[in-house]
C-alpha cells in the first residue's frame, strides 16, 4: 500500500499557501514535508478522467547524504477519507431548551490510527461548513478528548468564521461555491501518540447536520 494516496487537489491543501502546503502564482503546487525512505522511493499520479489528458511537469528535491536512524524510522503517510453524507442525529432537548450534548461516537471520523507517530498537519473540505468542533483523542477514546477543540473556526485559526487566509501554520478558502477548505499545521508542536490517534469532527450542533466532508 502507498504510504501516501490522496486526490492532489486534496492533498496540496487546495489553493492556500502555507508553509509546508500550498499553491504559488498560478497552478503550481507544492509540498515541503520529508518524505525519509532507506532503500527506494516511488511516486506516481492517476489520471481519473477517462476523457482528457494532461501535461504534468514536477520538480523533485532529492538529499542522499543525510544519516538515518538504523531502527524506527518514522516515514511520511497521508491518508486521504470522504463521507457524503455525514450521519444525522435527532437532536433531544432537556429543559429549558438546552440541546443535550452530541454523542461524540456520532462524530465523523477524519482520521483513526495505530501505532507510534506524531500528527504533523490536516486539510479539510466541508459543504458547507456548519459550526461544530474537532476532537482529537491520543492513545484511547478516554472523555474527554486529550484535544477538544474550540470551535472548528478557531481550531483553523481562523478569527471565528470562516475565511481564506494564508499563514504559516494555517490556511483557508471561502468560495461562493461553499466548498470550504481548512489547512492546520503542527510543525512546531506535532502531536504525538503511542498506541494510536483518533481525529473526529461534529457535523453541526449535536450533529444534526448532512454534510459532505473530506479529510
């Protein structure tokens, strides 16, 4: 199995500009993140369009003179997820009319892994972008989240709605479309787990919403 497999549009963080992801002038693309490999390195694109072709040109910036680790060397992964649509719960009140709080088992799930490693970044695409949180449990499912998040505008850094910005660390793109896409970077403060990482985002309050979301 590839060690990265994601849409390119996905992949390079749509058209935000960060430091590790992003778009330059025009339509080209780029990814700074390593990519460490010992013995070979293969990277290849699909065309999935049986009706046009298209003219692809890529520069590859190759180190061969760096030390290794002899044991547990850590190599990129990118894992790519959709869900359309996102599953809709009834939403139940209590008095006075406080909507109880959502089963976070009803969450989309962007991302679940196990294993050893360290979260280095997130790109996320919502139609539209409804508001809700993102929680990230670390090595277990314990209550409540290691990371509960503050609001997913804030959690993209975001200035409490939805935006296109380009920071270092974070990016984003409104379109009239609302197709929203959200890029969050942890290169300063990857965040690192030992027995597994599990990624969830509400779809709306109390995760009431349909929604088409990609991670």
């Amino acid at each position: 199995k590839p060690s990265v497999h994601a849409p390119v549009h996905d992949f390079f963080g749509s058209r935000t500009q960060t430091l590790a992801l992003g778009v330059e002038s025009g339509s080209v693309r780029y990814c700074y993140f390593p990519m460490p490999f010992r013995t070979s390195a293969r990277i290849e694109l699909e065309n999935e369009n049986l009706q046009r072709a298209y003219s692809i040109r890529g520069s590859f910036y190759l180190q061969t003179d760096v030390e290794l680790p002899l044991e547990d060397l850590r190599k990129f992964h990118a894992y790519w997820k959709r869900e359309n649509e996102t599953r809709a719960t009834p939403v139940t009140y209590a008095e006075p009319f406080a909507a109880i709080p959502c089963d976070p088992q009803q969450n989309y799930v962007g991302l679940e892994t196990w294993g050893t490693g360290h979260l280095v970044g997130l790109t996320v695409y919502r139609t539209p972008s409804p508001e809700s949180d993102t929680m990230i449990f670390v090595d277990g499912p314990t209550w409540p989240p290691a990371l509960p998040g503050c609001g997913n505008e804030g959690f993209f850094d975001m200035a409490g709605k939805i935006q296109t910005i380009d920071w270092p660390l974070a990016g984003g793109i409104q379109n009239f479309m609302r197709l929203n896409c959200a890029v969050r970077l942890f290169l300063s403060q990857p965040i690192a787990f030992e027995q597994g990482l599990s990624l969830t985002m509400e779809h709306g309050p109390s995760n009431l919403r349909h929604k088409d979301y990609s991670t």
